[in-house]
C-alpha cells in the first residue's frame, strides 16, 4: 500500500486518489458569510491587542508555527467560547485515511482539533509567519477528509499563518468529497481581519454548542 505524509501532500494527489473537487458555488460555503454575532468593545480592544503584538514579533524572526498559535489563535479561540464546555481541544492528533481500492493511505499530524462530543467542529493548520496559506491547505484538506462524520455532516478549517487567515468547509455530493473556501482575512488590513475571523469563530461555537444545524439565511 502506497503511503503519503500529509504535511508533503499536494492538492494533485488529493484529486487524483480521494477525487478531491473544489466549487466556487456561493452557496455551497455560505456559514462563513450568514449573520455573525456583533463583536464587543471590549473583544475588538483583544483583537486589536494581538494584531499589535503580532506586528512587534515579526520584527524578532523567525516567527514560529507554536509562536503563532500562542499569541494568535490560542486567544482567538478563548474569545470565541471554545476553551469551555461542550468543547474540547486535541493538539498534534494523529489522523489517517484509507482508499482500499486504490491501496492509498495518508498520515499526518493535525496541529489543532476542536470537538464537541464526537463531533469535528474545526480543524485547524497554523504555519509560520512566511508561508502562504497555499503551503497548507492540501495538508489541511488531508485532515478533513479524515473526519469520522463524513460523508454525512459537512467538516470545517480554519487555515492561518498568523496574519492571514481562510476557513474551509468539506462535503461530499454524490459521494464526490468536495471543498470550497471563505474570503482571506487579513490581520494587516486597516480594519483588523481578526474581527470577521473571530465573529465567524463565535458562530460555529454558538451554532455546535446548541446542536443547531448551520442554515443559511433565508
């Protein structure tokens, strides 16, 4: 059986052994655009902090996957309510999937893994500071596609090199495993990128913690 790291995968190799297929369907991804909580003063006055402390780190290279993820994304994630119940976190998870009939299997490493019970909530794949996201979104498609709830519920990602961050969202149609991407937000922008990242991030952990399905507006 051919195996394959995730972390050395390409988006080809996804598409040629598990028929990985991207949509630019505006409705198929359309939770991270629907009505997001209003941010506080005092949660913007966060966000505003960590672009700030993010900034003056960068002027100390290299900045570090675990840099990242403790000054950005761990409180990110705090702010949004996924450090209490029903939640909890699984960093460095082992994950594995298997296509018997082409005799595929993919390994890897998950940075972050948020459950709500049995359920993937968000995956997350944090890089450091110079990588494009393009560096780990088949890595992360990788972990998606390994999700226990699939093909039967859809799975999210959040993919972030501490600056820049894109959700992601895995479906299958027609048992055809299927992604597309939200907008890219950027922590650099005038006005803070962490402000839709966090809204959105406090939209899935309201939506999960009261077992609601995710809907799109009407």
């Amino acid at each position: 059986m051919l195996t394959l790291t995730s972390s050395a995968i390409a988006l080809a190799d996804l598409e040629t052994q598990f028929n990985l297929r991207y949509t630019q369907d505006i409705n198929f991804f359309f939770e991270w655009n629907n009505t997001l909580p209003a941010l506080t003063d005092i949660e913007k006055e966060r966000c505003d902090r960590l672009k700030t402390s993010y900034l003056y780190l960068l002027r100390y290279p290299p900045l570090l996957e675990d840099t990242v993820k403790m000054v950005v994304l761990s409180p990110l994630l705090d702010l949004a309510g996924f450090y209490l119940p029903p939640f909890h976190i699984q960093s460095e998870a082992s994950i594995e999937i298997i296509d018997q009939e082409k005799n595929v299997t993919v390994k890897g490493n998950l940075d972050s893994l948020i459950l709500c019970e049995s359920l993937w909530v968000l995956v997350i794949e944090s890089k450091k500071a110079l990588f494009s996201l393009e560096a780990g979104k088949a890595q992360l498609l990788s972990y998606l596609l390994a999700s226990p709830q699939l093909p039967n519920q859809p799975i999210y990602g959040l993919l972030t090199n501490g600056s820049n961050f894109a959700f992601l969202k895995l479906a299958y149609d027609n048992d055809v495993p299927i992604y597309s991407l939200s907008d890219e937000f950027i922590l650099h922008n005038r006005e803070n990128g962490l402000y839709k990242v966090l809204q959105i991030l406090k939209y899935f952990a309201q939506a999960f913690s009261k077992n609601n399905e995710l809907t799109p507006n009407p």
